[in-house]
C-alpha cells in the first residue's frame, strides 16, 4: 500500500507540472471494499495539497458492463489520466486500449489485462503468491497428500496468476494432489 501511495503522489507531483489549468484524473474500481476504500481515502488525502487536480471516481460493484460504461464516461469528460482496477482481464481490453490508443496514460491497479497497452501496473506479484503457498502447504503436508484448491474469478488476474502460481509448486511435488 506504501509503494501505492508513493507513486500515486510522485504521479500527482508529475502533474502538476503540467501547463494545464485543471488536470483530470479518472479512477474506475471494479469493486469496494477496506483496502480498496483506504486507497480511495488516502488519495483524496493526497489531492487536498493539489488544487489543480480534480479526481473523478467511479466504483462498479464487481460489474464489468457497468465498469466498461463507467469507463467510457469517464473518458468522454476528457480525462488526462487513467487509473484503472479491472474487473476481468478480457472484457474490460477493448475499453482499456481505446483509452490507451487515445493517448491518455493508463495506469492499472490491483489486477492486469491481456495487453501491453497500459502505461504502468501497480500491484502485487500474484503468480508468486500462489507459487509461494504451494510450497508452504507442499511442505506442511510432507510434500505428499490431497489438496483442495478454491478460486476466485478466474476472469480477473490476480485469480488466473495465483492459480498458475499455486500450480507451478504444486506440481513439482508427484505425491501432492491437487484435486
């Protein structure tokens, strides 16, 4: 959250030595949620030191067509930056390169998309997380047993990425089941 925050105000500090009256940041979240708010808080926080910067948030409620409107809302007002926490890795791609293609930064939070048509992510390595916790329960079972794997979305990345992670470790152990 940390590494959140100093780039979002480095980004914010960036902007404001831009020649622009008001500089218009567009924030689409797929859903809510305490971390999610916290970020929220403390970028309003951070926005109370810049009043030529205007931030527009939209929150989806895990609802990606709504998501993809509140996007192309957002992107009709004539924002100069994108945040953007997709809901699902595909869906959201076309929206998402439009935004891109326009010229307009895109910065991805939380979760990625299928494309190289972002300007940054900002977010963790979930891969090596579900890399990690293979190991970890590999090693709690004696690298031999059955395991029981629950998944989120596997629409969205970080889901996909923990998987693929988790499955990577498990792998490497023939009498650990993944069943």
């Amino acid at each position: 959250m940390c590494r959140f925050i100093l780039v979002i105000s480095f980004v914010f500090f960036c902007l404001c030595l831009q020649a622009k009256e008001k500089f218009i940041v567009g924030f689409s979240q797929c859903s809510a949620g305490d971390w999610r708010e916290n970020m929220e808080a403390e970028m309003e926080r951070e926005l109370m030191f810049h009043d030529d910067i205007e931030l527009i948030k939209r929150q989806a409620g895990d609802s990606t067509p709504l998501q993809v409107r509140q996007i192309k809302e957002l992107l009709d007002v004539g924002v100069d930056l994108m945040i953007i926490a997709p809901n699902e890795i595909d869906a959201l791609l076309p929206v998402i390169e439009k935004v891109y293609d326009s010229g307009i930064p895109v910065i991805l939070i939380d979760r990625k998309i299928n494309s190289p048509k972002y300007t940054a992510y900002i977010g963790g390595d979930n891969f090596d997380i579900g890399n990690t916790a293979g190991i970890y329960i590999a090693n709690k079972l004696h690298n031999e047993g059955q395991v029981v794997e629950l998944l989120g979305i596997l629409s969205s990345s970080p889901a996909l990425e923990r998987m693929n992670g988790f499955n990577n470790a498990i792998d490497k152990f023939p009498k650990l089941d993944n069943v």
